[in-house]
C-alpha cells in the first residue's frame, strides 16, 4: 500500500487561511539568538543550521518519528499496511506504562511536509522562549524558528501544530511566549480533522493519553511557578539555572523540584538519578537501613511526573545529592 500525503490544494487553502486568521506575534529581539539559515531538515522537528553553535530542540512540538535514509520510504511503506497492529506489537513489546515512540508513516509525512514549508525560504530567526529554559540536558537549545514568508516572519511551530502534524507538546511545561495560540492551533486542527486529528491518518492512536499526561506535567509546572520561582530554597532541575541554584544551598535543607531520570538499585546506596547536564547531576541516595522507605515511595509515579524532594544537600564535585530517610522527604503537588 502506498501512502497518501495530505491533499496539497487543502494545504495550500489552510496555509493561506492560517495566515490572515492566525496572525503571529511579531518576532521580538530580546528572545532573538540569532538569525540563520537552514542546512538540513532531518525531520518534522528535527534542523540543522549552518552557523549556530549547538544543536537545537524545537519548543512546543513533538512530530512523530520517521526513518532515516534512502530507503526510509520503502521502510514507512512495509509498517503502513497493518499499522495499529505493529504499534500494539511495540508497546507490548517495550512494556511501557505510557504511550511509546517509534518510526511512524506519519513521522514520514511530517518530515516531507517540514522540507516543502522551509523551501525558498532566505531568512530564519532562531528564538528562545524565557531565559530559565533555554538550553535542554543534552546543552541543545531550545527555540522556536520563524521562516519569512510574504515579509513577515511566521512560527514554524504553530503552523506544525495548526496543520495537525504535531500536537501542542507541553511535556516540559507549557509555552511561556505563544500557549493561547498554541491552544487554539490544536484546537482548529481537532476541529478540522487535520494530520494526527483525522482518523485515517496512520500515526499514533493514543494522543488524548499522551495529551492528558503532557498537561498533568504542564500543572505542575504552572503551580510549581506560582508558589515557589522566587523561593531560592527551592530548585527547579529544569531551568538553566538549576546547577547555580544547588551550589547556594549546599550543607542546607532545600527541596528539588524535578522527576526520575534512572534508578540504580543493583547495590547499596540505590540512587535515583535526575541529569541537569552531561556533566551534572543530582541524586537521591537510599542506604540499606532506609530500604523500607525506598519501597514505600511511588517510584513510578517520580519517574513519570513532577515532585518536590526535600532534605540537606551535599555536594561532590558535579554530582549533588541528598539522602532519603522518610517517605515524608518525597511530596506531589
């Protein structure tokens, strides 16, 4: 079976539309990292550009995955016939409590999509969102990228989501400059039963999970700001200021905000491990004696979402950490 590409008289009227409905916030210089141009599209959400100097995530979308290389077609081709069985077949597989990621026909139509949207295009601005979040674990940064097109300059992100071939990603929190428009981009593709939204698409089946468990995190986050940004006691991993912050409350009691990123339970201490960089990290360290405590937190649900440890913080080098006595250290907001 061959697969369809949306019809491009429906995306040239839609692309159209959402320009002169869908006005964009003017570019603003102060988020500004710099303006570029684009090397390679390597996929929906995935660019390299020719003078920047670190790789980039892109803010706010997630495109589904594709395979890469010359024979990425025929690859996309041979999953396409009995999809839903082969994503079932994966997720039994793979044991995951959450929805999985994997090469999709649809990730393949989003990367084909994404090279036509930036052809003929001269100029890209690269911004960031906020000054806390501009830079991920892996020292991306995280942006969004604004193509000129017709003299203004329109985020690419947006229109990805507004197209319905990503959803409005807010996993790791919701977007700070453009959320209102991002909830009415997915809500006109819902509405219109574009990409992800239209039920014969072949692409992931599960979104509104996804959805639901992305705007959980996306609260805790929201209640995380509201009570304690100004809190310097407390520290959030995720923010770029996160290593500085834990410095400042060395041989102190803090809480850290953050979520599991590994387990090591092969031998005493166990550490739950949260990465800050490549070079940093924060654990939270279990000595035999404490074992009944270990077992009596959700270790699932702190991998999953967002809590707030609380304790004396040490430090070694670049690895911080702080030792669990009492289920009572470990709190969800």
């Amino acid at each position: 079976m061959k697969i369809k590409l949306f019809n491009l008289s429906l995306l040239i009227v839609v692309f159209v539309f959402t320009q002169l409905s869908f006005a964009q916030k003017q570019s603003d210089s102060i988020f500004l990292i710099q303006e570029d141009e684009i090397t390679k599209v390597v996929d929906g959400d995935t660019f390299k550009f020719k003078h920047l100097d670190k790789s980039t995530r892109l803010l706010c979308i997630d495109t589904e995955e594709t395979y890469k290389g010359k024979n990425a077609r025929e690859k996309t081709e041979a999953i396409a016939d009995k999809w839903l069985e082969y994503y079932n077949e994966q997720k039994l597989e793979k044991k995951s409590g959450h929805p999985i990621k994997l090469d999709s026909p649809f990730g393949y139509e989003a990367g084909i999509w994404a090279q036509d949207f930036f052809k003929h295009v001269n100029r890209i601005r690269i911004e960031r969102d906020d000054s806390l979040r501009s830079v991920d674990l892996y020292g991306r940064y995280l942006v969004y990228v604004f193509a000129e097109k017709n003299g203004k300059f329109v985020n690419y992100a947006l229109e990805c989501v507004r197209l319905g071939y990503s959803p409005y990603f807010n996993k790791y929190g919701n977007s700070n400059r453009f959320h209102k428009e991002f909830v009415e981009a997915q809500e006109y593709a819902k509405a219109n039963k574009l990409g992800i939204w239209n039920p014969n698409t072949k692409c992931y089946p599960d979104y509104d999970e996804r959805i639901k468990w992305w705007n959980e995190r996306a609260e805790q986050l929201e209640n995380y700001y509201s009570k304690y940004s100004k809190d310097k006691s407390v520290v959030n991993l995720l923010n770029s200021d996160a290593e500085i912050n834990l410095k400042n409350n060395v041989g102190k009691e803090a809480t850290v905000f953050c979520n599991i990123g590994e387990i090591f339970s092969d031998r005493f201490p166990y550490l739950m491990r949260v990465a800050i960089s490549k070079e940093v990290s924060f654990d939270i360290v279990v000595e035999e004696e404490y074992l009944p405590v270990f077992e009596s937190i959700d270790t699932k649900r702190m991998d999953s979402y967002y809590f707030y440890c609380t304790g004396k913080l040490e430090n070694r080098e670049k690895k911080f950490k702080m030792k669990l006595k009492s289920k009572d250290q470990i709190k969800f907001e």
